[in-house]
C-alpha cells in the first residue's frame, strides 16, 4: 500500500512538471512575468494585488488567476482595481497545481504581470511548480513569530519574503525581527520586506522590487 502511494506521487509530480513547462513556454513566448503569491488566509495576499493595481495599473496590465477552496470574493475584489482576473475553485484541494492553472492561463497572453494567488497555506503550494518565473510568500505577524521557522521549506523556496501588518506587532506579542531573523536564515538571497498594507510601510520597498524583477525578467524574455 505504501509502495502504491510513492508511485501515486511521483506520477503527480511528473504531471504536474509537464504542465508547469508549458505554463512557462506560453509566459516566455507572450512576454508575460508571472509570480507565485503564496500565504496563509488573511496574510494580505489580495490586499498586496490591489495595492499593487493601484500603484502600477497606469504603466502595465495586470492579470490575476486566484486560487480558493470555494467562492469569488478575491475575484470580487481585485476587479473594483483594474486586474484581469479568474477565479479558479480547487474544491478539496489544497493548492493550486500547474494543470489547473493551465486551464485558466491561455486568457492571459495580453497582459504584463500575472499574479497566480496560491490556495490560503504555507504547506501545500510547496512541491507544486505552477510555471511562474518568481515566488513572493507573504506572512503577517498576527500568525506568531514562529511561523516562518514552522514552514522552512516555503521560504527556502522563495525569491522575496514580505512580512506584513508590522504595526501590529506589539498588538498581538510578535516580534518583527525575529521573523526577519528567520527568514534570512532559510534563505540569504531573498529580500525580506517589513510591511504594512494598512500603512503604506515598506510598500514603496516592494514595488521598486517588483519592478526591477519584472523589468529583468522581461529582457531574459526578449
């Protein structure tokens, strides 16, 4: 039975790499850079897209493919912003995969910057390559200090780290640094971003981030 499940993974992984490769193939042949957001419910995941549309909206098109268990309330809410955007409902699902995204990504050629929002953890996203050229995981300090060691394998991964909603710190017993501190640890490439999407800290920090990333990734495309 064990044995059964191994190969079962494996299989599932193999599939998705499939799919994740020509995700990539359709971003780099339409010029599209897409990110990965990753981050728990309520960590500031479409609060950060909206933000973003706001500030950037004016200079690039931006689209959205959102992840969740069930409903439309993400799709809802970045449309009011200006972002393209589909919603795609896993069901029992904890994630977002590359097939999935594969359905919902060939409407999205015409745009400049694709968030692909990833399901509400910091476990589940983790082995599965969506096709996307970057991963952001964004954690807010209302989930403990600990959180960033508790999910090691998500931060290794990432090209940026955010942590959001710093001014509440204080508030709820969570101290930034240590968080910080975390994080470089597991991972001493990725910047790691202080942030409060309520305050505006750290945003400009993120944006000119996101920029010069976009602006790389786009020549790296032709």
């Amino acid at each position: 039975m064990h044995r059964i499940e191994v190969d079962a993974e494996i299989s599932l992984l193999e599939e998705n790499r499939k799919f994740a490769g020509e995700n990539r193939e359709f971003l780099a042949k339409h010029g599209v850079v897409a990110f990965n957001l990753m981050g728990a419910t309520g960590s500031g995941k479409t609060l950060l897209i909206e933000r973003t549309a706001d500030s950037l909206g004016d200079r690039l098109k931006i689209g959205a493919i959102l992840g969740d268990v069930a409903g439309d309330d993400d799709y809802r809410r970045v449309t009011k912003h200006g972002v393209k955007a589909k919603m795609v409902n896993t069901g029992k699902e904890c994630h977002l995969d590359a097939h999935l995204i594969h359905h919902a990504i060939e409407e999205f050629g015409d745009v400049d910057l694709l968030f692909m929002e990833n399901v509400g953890n910091l476990v589940c996203p983790v082995d599965f390559d969506l096709g996307e050229d970057y991963r952001i995981v964004i954690v807010s300090v209302t989930e403990g200090d600990d959180v960033v060691r508790k999910h090691p394998e998500i931060f290794r991964l990432a090209d940026a780290i955010i942590i959001n909603k710093v001014s509440l710190a204080e508030a709820v017993g969570s101290d930034v640094e240590t968080m910080v501190r975390d994080a470089r640890r597991l991972n001493a490439k990725a910047p790691v971003i202080k942030m409060d999407l309520k305050t505006g800290e750290g945003f400009e920090e993120w944006l000119e981030w996101l920029m010069d990333t976009y602006e790389r990734a786009r020549k790296l495309k032709g």
